[in-house]
C-alpha cells in the first residue's frame, strides 16, 4: 500500500491503495462516487469513462499512479447540481433505458462538444461509439447530444 495524492472533482483526496489498482475503484471504493460505472474492465465498454485533465479515459483500466498528477472529473464533478448543459440535455431526450452506461456515455459526449459544439449526427455517433448501451438506447443519446450542443 502507498499514500498517493489524487485531485478528484476539484478537492484534493488522499487514498492509501496499492498503486496498480484502477482508479476505477478508488473512485468507487475508497472515494464513494459510485456514478462512475463497472462494465467490462478491459476498456471496450467505455461505462467507466471519466476525464484525466479534461481528456475521456477508462478508469478500469488506468492505474491510480497514473492520475496523481492530473485532475479527475467524474460524472459527481459534471455540475453541482446536475444542471450540466448535456445532463439537461439527457433528461430532455430521455435518454437512458437501465442508466447503467449512461455516465460514461455523458463523460464522453462532454468531451465531444468541448472540441465540436456543433457535431454531425455522424460525428456523434463515431465520438461515442466505443462507449456501449446494452439497452440500445443509441438513438436517444445521440438526439440528447444534438440537444446539448444547441444548449451549450
Ligand atoms: S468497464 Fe471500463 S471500459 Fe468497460
Ligand atoms: S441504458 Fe441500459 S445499458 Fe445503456
């Protein structure tokens, strides 16, 4: 075990875990933010998706050491009141079906409209399509993108 320094959400958290472990599950296990999402753990899903200084990665994959020098933001850290542009977005398409993807797929979309705010349907669709809907919900998120880049 190793005392590591991660800045997660814009505070400064210390966490005592073996170095090697994935964010994912300090974030989940020794933080609490439980929004971040276990689906596959070998980052073909994207449920995990958070950013590392404002850029998507899974966290299932990425060592905690990995993060010590960057910022996290999960879907906790999106707005504080779940007032994001895209989350407003995804409650006005009614996007989700189970909700289980639906964080990562958020993280990924906020992503795309901070380097395209006004993305094709294509470019949707191409931006977010490593991150998976097991309920097929596809044609909801990509219509709540479309919302949010016009709200954004
Ligand atoms: S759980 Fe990380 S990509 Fe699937
Ligand atoms: S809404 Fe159920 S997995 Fe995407």
């Amino acid at each position: 075990m190793t005392e590591l320094s991660i800045n997660v959400n814009g505070q400064s958290q210390v966490v005592n875990v073996d170095p090697t472990t994935p964010v994912l599950w300090v974030l989940r296990e020794h933080l609490g933010l439980t929004g971040t999402k276990y689906g596959c753990g070998k980052a073909i899903c994207g449920s995990c998706t958070i950013h590392l200084n404002g850029t998507p990665i899974r966290a299932c994959i990425t060592p905690v050491a990995a993060c010590t020098s960057g910022k996290i933001t999960t879907i906790e850290g999106l707005s504080e009141n779940n007032n994001h542009p895209v989350q407003k977005a995804w409650v006005e398409a009614q996007a989700p079906q189970c909700g289980y993807c639906q964080s990562g797929q958020i993280m990924q979309a906020v992503s795309l409209l901070k380097n395209n705010t006004n993305p094709t349907r294509e470019e949707i669709k191409s931006y977010l399509s490593g991150n998976l809907c097991r309920c097929a919900a596809y044609m909801r998120i990509i219509n709540a993108v479309e919302i949010a880049s016009k709200i954004s």
